[in-house]
C-alpha cells in the first residue's frame, strides 16, 4: 500500500478514516485549547494554573490507552505509564 495512503495508517492503529479523524480532531482541539490556556496563564499568572498541564496529562493518558486497545504497547506498559 502507498505510504499516501488515506487509510494505511489509520487501520495500522485500529480505526478507520473517520473515526482517525474525528480522533485527531478531537487530540487537536484539545492541544489549541491547552495552548491557548497556556497563553491566558502567562499573561495572568492566577488563571489557568493547572489547565495547560491537565490537558496535556489527560491526552497523554488517553494516547497510552488507544496504544494498548491497538495492540502496540503491552499493558504492563500502559499501567507504568498512568502510574506517573
């Protein structure tokens, strides 16, 4: 298959077309909105405290889980890696 292909990567992670881009979207809004509570914080140190952090923790943990339901990490691995 073609390394262009619109569907050779999202079936090697288990999904189809849509649903690898309702994911990606739904990763993507998730990282603007981190970034832009990022932008708010610096600007006012008082606000957005924990939300850029929580956002990235969270993507982080629901990549490890993606990863372990297609089969690409064990899940030792991905008990290790919500443990932090």
């Amino acid at each position: 298959m073609s390394k262009w292909s619109f569907t050779s990567h999202p079936a090697s992670v288990g999904e189809t077309y849509f649903e690898h881009l309702a994911a990606s979207w739904g990763f993507a809004f998730r990282m603007l909105m981190g970034g832009l509570a990022a932008l708010v914080h610096g600007l006012f140190p008082f606000l957005c405290v924990r939300t850029g952090s929580s956002i990235i923790k969270n993507l982080n943990d629901r990549m490890v889980v993606n990863r372990v339901k297609a089969g690409h990490v064990p899940a030792s691995q991905a008990s290790q890696a919500r443990a932090r």
